[in-house]
C-alpha cells in the first residue's frame, strides 16, 4: 500500500499537466497522455501481480525498472525547451518510486546493481536533451540523493517488517502447537478413560466373578468370554504399542473389532512393523484387511480367524487365517470383495494379494507391501 501510494503521488503532476495548459510544456500533448496512459496500465498490471501472488517478484521489478528507463528518454524528447528539469518532467519523480520498489523487493547486492542503472538512465536522458549534465543548482542532484535514500530506506524497512512477521509467525505457530498438544493429550486421556471403563466392564469384572466364585471357569460360556477379553486387552496393545508410530496396529486393531460385532472372534497378533508406512498403503492394509474378514463372516462358516503380521527383509506381510469350509481358487470366480475391494486396494496401495486355500482346509489371505 505505501509503494502504490508513493506511485500515485507521482503521478499528480501527470494529471494537471493533461489539460489545455499540456501543450505549453510538451511537444505532443498527445504523447504525454500516451505515456500517463502507459504507467496506469502498468500499475495496474502491477497491482494485480501483487494481489495474485502477495508480494512483488524480482522480474515485475526489472520490467519496472525497464518501463522507467525508456519513458525517461521518451518525456525528455518530448519536453519543450526549458523544462527538462521543471515538474512537468514528471516521469523523472515517477523513477523515485521505481527506485523504491527495487530496494524494497531487491537483495542487497541486486540493489546496488539497480540503482546505478536507474541513475545512469536517469543522468542520460537528462543529458540527451540538455546537451550536457545538469547543473548542481538545478535540482538535479537533490533528485538522485532522494532516489538513493528512498531505496535504502524502503529496503530496510521491508527486511525490519519481514524479521516482525517471522517473529509473530513463530510465535504464532508455537501457540498453535501448545494448544494443538494441549488438545492431543485431552483427546488421549478420553480415550484412555473410555478403555478403562471397558476393561472394568468387561475383563476387570469377568476376572473378579471368577476369582469370587461367581463364575465357573471350566464352563464353555465363561472361557469364550475369557477369550472375548483376551482379544480386546490384545487390540489394545496394538493400538497403544509404541512400535505403531503408523497406526497400522490401529487399524487392524479397529477390523478386528468390527468382525467381532459381525459375529467373527479375531485373534490379532501384530509384530514388528517398519518404522514408517505410507498413509495409502496403511489405509489399503486396514481396508483390505476389513473386507477379507467379511468374507470370513460370509463364506468361511466359522466365527474365529487370526491376523497376523510379519515385516521381514524390507516385506511386509499381514495374513488373515481362518479354518472354514474353504475353497479352490483357480476354479473359483472371485467376488467383489476379493477381486474388487481386496485386490483392487492392495493394487492401489502398490501392494499386492495371494490367497491360499482348499476345499474343507480354510484360507489363507496374504496382503504383501513390498517397503524397499
């Protein structure tokens, strides 16, 4: 806003030199208007650069710089005798904010390779039309000095600006943080609670009736419910496990326990995982690990399988086993939810499936992510 405030001011003098009075000052009153013309495209163009991108880039500068120079050259010949150094030259004021840009966008180094061509240009075009350099009374030095220390301070001022910026963005993203691990650590003790509350109800609860003499051990009911609790302390060590950084456990953890509410006991066993796994392929294993124990539900005719993982020599393995009726899978057309959703997942993850399997000898689903 103060670059393009600076601008405009410049160009007041422009403005009042538009009308009849025009043609005491300027051989063409018409190329005056031309070049008024000009500068408003330019800045226009300028603006919407900036307001495109939210800051100016070095090449707007150099064809700022390049506009400056020629309509130096073009205002001093069509300038009357007399005043080339008046401010109907109102195009050498313009080059102060040229001059100002280039020091607010500019390095250092790039600056002081900038300003001397806008000063050369400037001292040129003066000379061109004067026959020789301006006198030292004539202004002229005044007007170069006020270039110089217009870039000089705008440079700094944008480089003292930009180091506040970054001082509240650090903070800023400190307090982001603060409150964002604030949140976390409020999130992760809900949850913890809510586990807790699951485990009184359900394996804190069943151990005591048992150790009281409530509950008869040998009894089938009681050790399927002994192993409905064995499971859900199992997933729980899945999901906490400091080893699943990838949430992987997680969410072989949560497919278990939604076969578990469609009748299929899982017996989860999650080993070693590689320290880092892509989301897309967490999210193909998890999925494809869910579809696979769906169809244990619905083909299997069992109600218990087993997943397991194994990472070894940069593969990583997640097998779900279960011993139901079975089948022959080249004379088998596969389903929508072997070929679909299960190989079409692992195909997406850059994994891939195998599946083993025989008639009245279970099934073996392998989801291979090859991590190399």
């Amino acid at each position: 806003m103060l670059l393009f405030a600076q601008r405009a001011s410049y160009l007041l003098p422009a403005a009042s030199s538009l009308g009849p009075s025009g043609a005491v000052y300027y051989r063409s009153p018409v190329l005056n208007l031309a070049m008024v013309a000009v500068v408003l495209a330019w800045n226009m163009v300028l603006g919407v650069a900036v307001w495109r991108r939210g800051w100016f880039t070095s090449r707007y500068v150099v064809l700022d710089i390049a506009v400056t120079c020629v309509l130096l050259f073009v205002m001093n010949g069509n300038l009357r005798d007399g005043f080339e150094l008046s401010a109907a030259n109102w195009v050498a004021k313009f080059a102060l904010g040229t001059a100002a840009l280039a020091g607010a966008v500019f390095s250092l180094s790039r600056l002081l390779v900038a300003l001397p061509i806008l000063v050369l240009f400037t001292l040129a075009a003066a000379a061109l039309r004067t026959g020789g350099l301006p006198p030292l009374e004539s202004g002229f030095l005044n007007h170069v000095n006020s270039s110089l220390w217009f870039a000089v301070l705008l440079h700094f001022m944008r480089r003292y600006l930009t180091a506040q910026a970054e001082a509240v963005d650090a903070a800023t993203a400190r307090r982001i943080a603060a409150e964002t691990a604030a949140a976390a650590g409020q999130a992760r003790f809900a949850e913890r609670l809510r586990q807790f509350r699951h485990l009184h109800d359900t394996v804190l609860a069943t151990l005591t009736a048992i150790s009281r003499g409530g509950l008869d051990h040998r009894t089938e009911a009681v050790r399927a419910r002994c192993g409905r609790d064995a499971e859900y302390v199992r997933r729980l060590i899945a999901e906490e496990g400091p080893e699943q950084a990838t949430s992987l456990g997680a969410r072989l953890a949560a497919a278990a326990e939604a076969a578990d509410a469609i009748g299929v006991r899982v017996h989860l066993l999650v080993g070693e995982l590689p320290d880092a796994i892509p989301d897309r392929v967490v999210d193909g294993i998890g999925d494809a690990t869910r579809e696979a124990l769906n169809n244990v539900a619905r083909h299997a005719g069992t109600g218990r399988a087993w997943v397991t993982t194994d990472w070894t020599d940069g593969t990583l393995t997640v097998r779900i086993v279960d011993r139901g009726r079975g089948f022959t899978p080249d004379r088998t057309t596969s389903g929508s939810g072997l070929r679909r959703s299960i190989k079409q997942r692992m195909r997406e993850a850059g994994g891939y499936v195998q599946v083993f399997s025989e008639p009245g000898e279970g099934t073996c689903v392998e989801l291979v992510w090859d991590g190399h």
